[in-house]
C-alpha cells in the first residue's frame, strides 16, 4: 500500500530523466490524510547522457548501492531500484539491510522469508534481485521491479497512475510539520 505508489512516483521521475539517490525510509512520509509523499531529491541528478562525468557520492548505509560508493560509479534507474527495494525490505522485516560494500565479499542479506516473514516466493524473489549487490544483475527500471513484484497478486483492476506526490524542493527538514507516520 506505501511502497507501490513510491515505485509508481519512481518511475514518473525516472521518464523525465532524473535519479533520486537518496530513497530511504528517511525520505517517505504519510500525511494525515493518507498521501505517500517521496521527499528530499537534494541527491537528484539528471542521468540521461550523464553517464560518464563524475558523481557527488550519495550515501545512506544500508539503503546506497555499491555504485554509488564510486563517484564514477555507473548510476542509473537501477541505482534507484536498490535503494526502493531497501526501503521495502526495511518496511516488511524491521530490519535495516546489511550494507551493499558489506555484501560484496560475503552476501548476509538474509531473504524475508529466514526472518519468518510469509511473501509469496516469487515477490521475494523479485525483492532480492532489486537488491543484488551487482548492477547488472538487478532490475533496470521500477517498471520491470513492479512487474515482478505483482506477479503473485492477480490485479482486478488495472493499474492506477502513481499516486505519492512527489515535492521536488529539496531541504534537510521535512516539507510537513507534523507527519501522520514515518515509515522507520
């Protein structure tokens, strides 16, 4: 219910050729009348045609894929893709991600499901591969993470345009004095 208007606002911003870099629970609030509002784009860079110039490096531990530990690192939809499914790991187990630096040796995400949390298999999977440590082995657009993610669920009716507003100031203080919830 939060996390796939997050992905559809994802998807929206990723159209018009910008990164977020900074998806995070920190950066998702609910206001009190239920409205998912992504936050905080202070990280946002365009990326189309972009790829080869250097990177402000971005970092939140545990939600910052491996790439954006590099300021040359290659970023694109998929460095946003990382992060999202971090956030919605973070959201169904309580528990913040190892970090992705952390993982390259030795992978100790554990999957959802080690934690006693019952995910259709195929959403958990889908999940993990959003959160592979490699780039090229994660999903390249929140379209393709969405897709998999809804597989398991049969839609009975199609899917609805993003419906988290997206504030595109950037500021260090919540734009809402007073959020409903916070997802942390």
């Amino acid at each position: 219910a939060i996390m796939l208007p997050v992905i559809d606002a994802l998807r929206e911003v990723h159209q018009v050729g910008l990164l977020h870099r900074d998806i995070s629970p920190d950066n998702i609030y609910l206001s009190t009348s239920g409205q998912i509002k992504v936050l905080d784009f202070g990280a946002a860079r365009y990326f189309a045609g972009e790829q080869s110039k250097s990177l402000s490096i971005i970092l939140k531990a545990g939600y910052a894929p491996e790439e954006q530990y590099r300021s040359k690192g290659d970023q694109g939809p998929w460095t946003d893709v990382y992060a999202c499914a971090a956030t919605f790991y973070r959201a169904i187990t309580g528990q913040t991600p190892p970090d992705a630096l952390d993982r390259k040796e030795e992978d100790t995400l554990a999957p959802p499901s080690n934690l006693g949390l019952a995910m259709p298999p195929g959403a958990e999977q889908a999940l993990l591969k959003a959160m592979a440590v490699n780039p090229d082995k994660r999903f390249r657009t929140m379209g393709e993470f969405q897709r998999a993610l809804l597989v398991q669920k049969p839609l009975t009716s199609p899917l609805q345009p993003a419906q988290a507003e997206i504030l595109w100031e950037s500021s260090p203080e919540p734009t809402m004095k007073s959020p409903a919830g916070k997802i942390n």
